[in-house]
C-alpha cells in the first residue's frame, strides 16, 4: 500500500497531495509497528530466536528476509530441495507439451518468501561468496541476469534449509556437497 500511495503522489493535485504524505507516514507507521511486534515475538520465543539468528548469520540474509521465512516457511528444514524450492515458487516447472520443448519457469509458491528472497539474494551476490561465484558462473554461462538471479534464489534457500534442517551454523569454506545442497539450472 505504501508503494501504491507513493505513485499515488506522483499524479495527485497539489491539493490532495498533503492527505496522501499524511497517509503514507501513517502507513509507514503501521508497518514498523508490525515489524517490532514481530521481532518482539521472535525474540520472546527459544526457537524462533535460535532460528533467526542462524539465518541471519549468512551474509545477504537480514532480519527481513529471516521474519519472512520463519513467519510464512515453517517448513523450512523440514522438507528436501526439491519441495521447499516448489513451496516458495523458485523451483523450475517445465513447459512443454509433446514435442515441444518450452523454457522452464518459477511459478505459484509463496508470494512473500520468493519477494524476500529476491531482495535478499541481490544482497548475496554481492556479498556472499558462495552466492556471488554461482551467479558469476551462471552469467560467464550466458544465462540472463533474471535467471542467473532465480537459481542464486533457489541455491541461497535451498542452503538455508539445510543449515536449519542440520542446526548448522554458516560456514563458507565448507563444501556444499557436505550441505548436500543440489541446484539445477
């Protein structure tokens, strides 16, 4: 809604334009009301809190991306690659149809896990290791930017569910076989 109001603004008559600025402080109000509420709950809860903070210890991921994932991801470190990755909609789905085959796309999932985790992998490659060669070798293969971006989406969750399903603290010099992380591109 704060996004929307901020287009809003920027065709609104100078008349109106001071109700919409008043709207947007409210909005922005709300939201950081909702995030200290849940940073309140997060931090009154052993689990939840272990949870954040091994998540938080990966460079690229912050507290936004780990309330989103522990609030909308119960499942995280509970499922394996392939279903976490179709759970939050990163997973490639083919598109084909007899003899035709179509490009693979991400669809479905959950809306919010895969909008925090674009945001947060555009952080990880630039400062995650791990993250940063993949998208480099993607890219140096030719895939396009926005693909390139998807798969370092789907290997960053795909990393954290096994750091939660293992307890595992981050550790960018162990190799991601002993994650048994798989990617597919």
């Amino acid at each position: 809604m704060i996004s929307a109001e901020k287009n809003r603004l920027g065709f609104a008559l100078p008349t109106v334009q001071k109700g919409i600025k008043k709207h947007i402080r409210w909005l922005e109000r709300q939201l950081a009301d909702v995030d200290s509420d849940l940073d309140e709950r997060i931090r009154s809860s052993p689990v939840w809190k272990a949870k954040s903070d091994l998540l938080q210890q990966v460079p690229g991921v912050g507290p936004n991306l780990a309330r989103t994932l522990i609030a909308e991801l119960p499942e995280l470190g509970r499922l394996s690659n392939k279903e976490i990755a179709a759970l939050a909609g990163v997973a490639p789905f083919p598109r084909d149809s007899g003899l035709m085959r179509g490009r693979r796309v991400v669809w479905g999932g959950r809306a919010p896990v895969r909008t925090a985790l674009f945001l947060s992998t555009w952080s990880a490659c630039r400062w995650n290791p791990v993250i940063r060669i993949f998208y480099q070798r993607l890219r140096a293969a030719g895939k396009r930017p926005k693909v390139a971006q998807v798969a370092c989406m789907r290997k960053l969750l795909i990393i954290l569910n096994a750091m939660v399903r293992d307890e595992r603290d981050w550790d960018p010099a162990l190799p991601l076989e002993q994650l048994r992380v798989q990617h597919s591109c």
